[in-house]
C-alpha cells in the first residue's frame, strides 16, 4: 500500500488533500499557471558535503580536460563542425560514425539500466545541470543574498539601493562564469588553441566562434540565472522518462511514511508512539530545502532529482529532537513497505552484469576498429583496358591512419594470383598519424588468369615489415567476351 492510500495527505501548507491530488499540479507553477520562484534553505549535512565534493572534482575535469593530450591528441575533441572527433585521445572518423553511435547506445542502456536499480542518482550527484546549479550559481547567491528568508525578503522589497547592488552584482557575477563556463564547453568543441586565438584576434577574425560563444553564454545564462530547475521538472526528457523506468525495488530518495506518520508537531517530553504520533514533527525543513519545491513526503514525484537535501535537513531535525536518522532516506518502495532493509538483490546483480558486459563489449569493438582503414574505389567512368596481354584497371586509395605512429605502407594484390601493382609515384607510401593519404594506382592482370568480365578481388595493405596492415575487398573488370 502507497503513501498515498494509507495515509491522509497534506499540502504545502499542512492542509488535509485528497490522496495523490499533489500530482495534480507541480511545485513551482501557481493555479494560475504563474511560475512559483523557488527559494530552497541552504542544505547542510553528510550528503551536501559529499556531493560538493563530488561536483568541485567533476568541475575541475571539465576545466581541465581541455589541455589534456595523449600523444599530441585532445583527450576530448568533439567537433561537429569539422566532423573532428577524439575520445580518450583516440581520433574516431566519420568511418567509425557506427562506433560512436553504438557507443551511444550502449551508454544509454546502461542509463537505464542504472536507473532501474538505482533511481536518479546521476541527476543528484553527477548530472552537469544539479552540479552548476547548486555547486556554484545557488552559492553565489546564498554568498550574496543571503539564505532562503533574506533572499525572500530582498526578494518583496521595493527596487531601493541594496536591491539593485546585491542583483547587479548577482547578475554580474552569474554572466561572467557563463562566460568563462561557455569558453571551457567551447574548446571541447574546436580545440583550446581556437578558442586562445579567438580571444586574442578578437571577434572580427573569427565571427563564427565569437557567435557560437555568445549565443551558449546566453543560453547558460539564460538557464542558472532564471529557467533553473524547470530544466529537470519540465524540459529533461531523462527526468519525463522516470515514470517508466522506475518500480517498487528501485532505490531512491524516500520518506518513511510508515514511521513518520501519523505526522504531528513536536512537543517536548511526549510519548509521540503512546498517543500515535509518528515521527515526522511536521517542521517543513524537508519542503523548504527542496530545490525543485516539491514535499517528499506525498511520497515518489517525477519533480525529485535526488539531490539529498531534505535527507540532510531531516537527518539535522531527528538528531534535534532524539529520534533515530533516516526518516528520509535513500530506500526502495518495497523496503518501506515491508520495512525490510534493501538487499542487493538478484535482479541488481544482473543488471550490474548486464553493465559491465556492455562495457567490455564496447571496448572491444574500439580495441579491434584498426589502426588503418584503406580503401580502394575506381574512379567514376573508368573501365579498363588491354595492352600485350594485360588487363590493366585504376583505383583511387585512401589511407586513414588512425594510429599515433606515422605508417609506410605497400599494396599487394591478395586474391586471386599473379595482380601486379602499378603505382603513380612511389612504391611506399607514406602516411602521418592521424591523416589521410591518398593516390592512384593500377592493377594488372594476364588476360588469361581472369575468366570474368567482372571478377572480385582483395588487395592488401602491407607495412615494411611485410605484415598485413588492412585489406580491401573491390572488383577486376575485363573484356565481355571472355571465357566463363
Ligand atoms: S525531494 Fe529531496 S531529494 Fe528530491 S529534489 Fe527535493 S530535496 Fe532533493
Ligand atoms: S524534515 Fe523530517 S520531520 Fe520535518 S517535516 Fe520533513 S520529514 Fe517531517
């Protein structure tokens, strides 16, 4: 049985509601369909502190990866524009396009999956969004105006000369770190020395980074200034998705409605169990901490980003008033049902299975795509032709070399026998790390070793050590009238 039909539920105001009318409508919007501004306390406790240290590290890698190279490659480059891609310092091509989208798809499965055992957890501890939000603009704030009373204080006053200094410098503030915070997403995307010259040379010299840099600074600012946390109520489809993804064992932040209700004011020296008062003393610290505006206690919303603040701020009220921590806390449905403890079940073990599986399997298919990639195509129109007893066709390579290491490759017809190569320049070609060559050649055949018009053919790619670097699997064509 639910929260919601075992007990009477309260609103906001501690007002009696029907069960399950609070998902009706959503914490941070008026009847009126008026946007309810939320001034969440400053959240104190073991999980804030775990989480800002949790967010300061994954701020610093995003500040830091920019200048990371392996072996003279980014370790991040994601660039659209020039279809320039590096992973861990490893360059992918458009040709491993099928890479990066399994890639993709494996990190979403294994999104799910993780949700499924284990709720929001990315959205309270490691989503970008909840980290800029709480780590360091709602810092900023609270650094400046004050915590939730003053800011709602400052907040009703009239526009008098405290007013306009705290917002200016607020707002200041906030637009010079989107700034800085855009040109930090803007060289995982065209390099750091781009976004150095663009700074240097000035927007004249390159309008289409200082225009790109503008309008995300706009949007950043646009989003942790105002939007806020409607990114997770209203916009994130991760957030929209939870209604499917969760169920009874998922692990999430939960109130214990068994133990906390019946839910009554605290009064000093009562037996609460005695006159069947539960533990919650109905002091609201779990309402007001929430970022997202919403009373844990009507029990799993959609609205909640498990950020840990009201597990904090009740945590803070128990040991206040002697009862034991953990009214609020990280539980499954079913342990606060059956009031059983979670296990690490058998459902968990398989996902965490399924997980690492994935992985592996991902890994894989990166650690076998190849150092080179060759191909052969022969030019639009050509045919071939005869001469003393040879069929002589063209082909166009294209060697990408994907390795750190610069390559010097040969060609050598593999299947079927006696195809030699015929090159334009040299017999040994010369590829840099991460480039691409290009050139021409021709192959030819006897005219009787080829009984078709068209036969296939494999040409390999050696390097001077004789090794098989790739190989290329294209077509031979000769006369019509020959022998079948
Ligand atoms: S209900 Fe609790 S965990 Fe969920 S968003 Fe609000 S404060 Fe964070
Ligand atoms: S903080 Fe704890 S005791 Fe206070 S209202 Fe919330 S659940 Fe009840």
């Amino acid at each position: 049985m639910s929260l919601a039909e075992n007990t009477e539920i309260r609103g906001g105001q501690g007002q009696v509601l029907d069960p399950e009318t609070y998902r009706d409508s959503i914490g941070t919007m008026e009847q009126s369909g008026k946007r309810k501004w939320v001034f969440p306390k400053k959240p104190k406790g073991k999980y804030t502190n775990y989480r800002t240290i949790v967010a300061y590290i994954l701020l610093a890698i995003y500040l830091i990866v920019p200048f990371i190279k392996i072996n003279g490659n980014p370790f991040l480059l994601l660039n659209v524009i020039d279809r320039e891609f590096f992973i861990a310092g490893q360059p992918f091509y458009p040709q491993d396009f099928f890479l990066l989208t399994l890639g993709a798809i494996v990190g979403l499965v294994c999104i799910i999956i993780f949700t499924i055992a284990f709720g929001r957890i990315f959205c309270g501890w490691i989503c970008p969004q909840t980290i800029f939000l709480e780590s360091v603009f709602r810092k900023i704030e609270f650094a400046i105006e004050g915590d939730r009373n003053k800011q709602m204080k400052l907040d009703r006053q009239e526009w008098n000369a405290e007013k306009i200094w705290k917002k200016s410098l607020k707002w200041t503030i906030f637009f010079l770190l989107s700034l800085v915070f855009t040109h930090f997403m803007m060289m995982v995307i065209v390099g750091y020395e781009e976004v150095f010259k663009t700074v240097a040379e000035g927007p004249f010299a390159h309008p289409t980074n200082f225009i790109v840099i503008m309008l995300f600074t706009a949007a950043f600012y646009f989003v942790f200034a105002w939007f806020r946390e409607q990114v997770c109520t209203l916009v994130c489809p991760y957030g929209r998705l939870q209604g499917v993804l969760i169920d009874k064992e998922t692990i999430n932040v939960f109130y214990d409605y068994k133990r906390g209700e019946n839910r009554a004011k605290w009064r000093k020296g009562e037996d609460r169990r005695a006159v069947g008062k539960g533990d919650c003393i109905d002091c609201f610290q779990c309402v007001v901490v929430c970022p997202t505006g919403i009373d844990i206690r009507d029990g799993q919303q959609l609205e909640c980003v498990n950020c840990t603040a009201c597990i904090d701020a009740c945590d803070e009220v128990m040991v206040k008033v002697g009862l034991p921590k953990g009214l609020i806390r990280y539980a499954s449905e079913k342990e606060i049902e059956t009031e059983k403890p979670t296990q690490f079940t058998g459902r968990m073990k398989a996902f965490m299975i399924l997980l690492v599986a994935l992985q592996m399997f991902l890994g894989f298919l990166i650690y076998n795509r190849g150092d080179l990639e060759a191909k052969f195509i022969k030019p639009a129109g050509s045919t071939f032709f005869v001469r003393d007893g040879l069929i002589t066709n063209t082909y166009s390579y294209t060697f990408l070399n994907k390795s750190n290491d610069k390559k010097t490759l040969t060609i050598k017809v593999i299947e079927p026998a006696h195809g030699e190569i015929i090159y334009s320049g040299s017999s040994k070609i010369t590829v840099e790390k991460d480039k691409i060559a290009k050139g021409t050649i021709s192959i030819t055949f006897p005219e009787k070793e080829m009984n078709l018009s068209k036969q296939n053919i494999t040409i390999g790619v050696y390097d001077l050590k004789g090794n098989l670097v790739d190989s290329y699997d294209t077509y031979f064509e000769g006369p019509f009238n020959l022998q079948f």
